[in-house]
C-alpha cells in the first residue's frame, strides 16, 4: 500500500512532511507493515488541488493500491477554499485531513505564532 501525502508546504522547508512522517513512524513504524509514504509538496494551500500529474506519476510508478491524503490548514476566514478542497477530495476520491487551526497546533498543541509574539516582547 503507498500513502501519498499531499501537504502545503513547500519542499524547501518540508515542514508539514516532517510532522506527518514522524507520526507516521511512530504509530506504524514501516518495519512492521507493508506500506510505502510518499509525499508532494504543492507549496501553498491554494495549489492543494492542483496536483493531479504529480499524484498520477506516484500512482503509475507503484503496483500496489494508492491512496492520497490531502493535509490542509483550516482557515476560519477562508470559506471558498475551504469548500473547493472539499469539493475536490470528493471528486477524486481522496481522504480530506483538516489541521485545526494549522499544522503546528495539532502537533505541538500551543499555537507558534503566539509564542512567537510572546518572545518578541520579552526581548
């Protein structure tokens, strides 16, 4: 089985793909199941559901069954993308995982961007 992660980020930073890969390992790690990770980076939540010939060429290239994880951000304020990102998954058939509010709270519960701002005025 092949698990292709379709995250936001890009592939510089690799962000998203860290924290789903270290959770993938830890609660399954591959030594012990027949599964493959793969990811692609769209590089920005608004090109999530343009990734079709990237998916398609991870599908091509494996003999086993595929199956795409789109990871998005769930942006409060951001209604009509949130609704095409739906609308898409359920066209193609792809499992939908919303991180609410972003990535990092769900991995790290306390929202970065507020410690950051914390820090800032300390210093």
């Amino acid at each position: 089985m092949q698990l292709i992660f379709v995250v936001e980020s890009n592939a510089k930073s690799r962000t998203d793909w860290m924290y789903i890969r270290s959770l993938m390992e830890f609660f399954y790690p591959s030594r012990n199941y027949m599964y493959q990770l793969s990811k692609i980076f769209a590089g920005s939540k608004s090109l999530l559901t343009s990734q079709d010939k990237k998916i398609s060429k991870y599908k091509k290239n494996q003999p086993y069954d595929s199956y795409v994880l789109i990871c998005a951000d769930y942006d409060r304020d951001d209604d009509s993308l949130n609704n095409k990102i739906e609308e898409y998954c359920s066209n193609k058939n792809y499992k939908l995982i919303w991180m609410v509010p972003n990535i990092e709270n769900v991995f790290w519960v306390n929202d970065l961007e507020r410690l950051q701002k914390i820090k800032k005025k300390k210093i």
